[in-house]
C-alpha cells in the first residue's frame, strides 16, 4: 500500500500542503515502515489542469490514498476513476497525517471540498471587480475580478460587487504545452463563465422586478 500525502516540502517533518495540483511535493509513504520517495510536483506552475495532471501522476505511482488539504472536482473524478481513496482537510507534519490515516482518526472524502482554479497562487485577495470588464477586475490584495474573453477566470465572481478571489497569483502563468491539458482548461474556464452569467442574469432579473 501507498500513501501520498501533499507536502510543503521533501520530508516528513514538512507540513501538509494546503493545495493538492499544485502542492510543493509529493511523499509518496509506505505506512508500515515510512520509507517514501519524495517527488517535486512537476505541475505546481502549468498554466490549468494541474489538478487533473497531479491527480493521474497518483495513479501512476501506484498510489492507493491521498491526504492533502483541498482536492478539487476534476482531480476527484480521476481519482475516483482510479479507484483512490481521498482524504481531504488534513493537516499538519506529513509524518503525523500518515499516523492519523493508521489509526481511522481521518476518513476518506466523498466528494471535492474546493471548486476549480483553487490554490493558483498564495495568499488571498479581494478583488473589488465592478461591472462585467472584458479582462481582469480593479484588485485590491491583487485578487482577480470577473475576468472575460481570453483572459484567466480566477474567481466565482458575485454579479456586480465583490469579488471573491481564490488567491495572489505566483505571477504569469505559462501557457499549457499539453493538449489535454489546455482543453480541460478551457472547459473549466467556460463553465465558470456560464456560472457567473447565470449569476448576473438572476441579479438583474431581480433589480429589474424592484424597479418596476
């Protein structure tokens, strides 16, 4: 049996990472003698998919349950394709996550506990986003308003008014070089598109009825 566990870093004394495509490492843990192989995620920086493509390198390796922090929708799906088992909203050393997985004090997941896009950067913002801009909101903390057309959605934006963003993004991101990658993207980019429309259209359903 093996057991990954999302890590700030390449040790055991190292703290879970929050996010899980885009985690710092992978400890890939035998919880019987605590040998692991540590593994770079090689996805910390794509530019979208990371989830999915963090998730399918689990399956490679072999890996029977996943503990990390976050685990969104699409990586979720694979692993349940997969057939492995996810723990969500674990936290502390790596080492004593293994240990609670042991001991049943930790279950396993029965469905994602963030939405698409979390954990692109560090840190959280709140975008000030006003209006429907074609492009990215006014930031204040350098969150990300309702962004359009070609732009990166980062954020589940509320109609016109604030707008929550995920998180300070780490900088530009490169574009995918993956096919695969680049059309999970875009189909994640275009359903929170159809989200927030839908967002707007009730809120002007609703100012338009207290107007009349």
């Amino acid at each position: 049996m093996k057991i990954a566990v999302t890590s700030s870093g390449p040790t055991l004394d190292d703290p879970v990472d929050p996010r899980f495509g885009r985690c710092a490492y992978f400890l890939i843990i035998d919880p019987d003698t605590l040998d692991f192989e540590p593994i770079q995620n090689p996805n910390i920086a794509v530019g979208g998919g990371a989830g999915i493509q963090s998730a399918q390198l689990m399956a490679d390796k072999g890996v029977s349950v996943v503990l990390t922090g976050n685990c969104g929708p699409n990586a979720f799906q694979i692993f349940g394709a997969a057939g492995i088992q996810v723990v969500t909203g674990v936290a502390g050393p790596a080492r004593d996550a293994v240990q609670m997985f042991k001991s049943g004090s930790i279950a396993g997941a029965s469905g994602p506990n963030v939405q698409s896009h979390f954990g692109t950067g560090m840190g959280g913002g709140r975008g000030m986003g006003r209006g429907m801009g074609m492009g990215r909101g006014m930031g204040m903390g350098g969150g990300r308003g309702m962004g359009g057309g070609a732009g990166r959605v980062m954020s589940m934006g509320q109609g016109v008014g604030n707008a929550q963003a995920t998180d300070k993004a780490f900088g530009p991101s490169p574009e995918p070089t993956d096919k695969k990658a680049e059309v999970a993207a875009l189909r994640e980019q275009a359903e929170t598109l159809k989200k927030q429309m839908e967002q707007i259209t009730e809120r002007l359903k609703k100012l338009e009825g207290e107007e009349k």
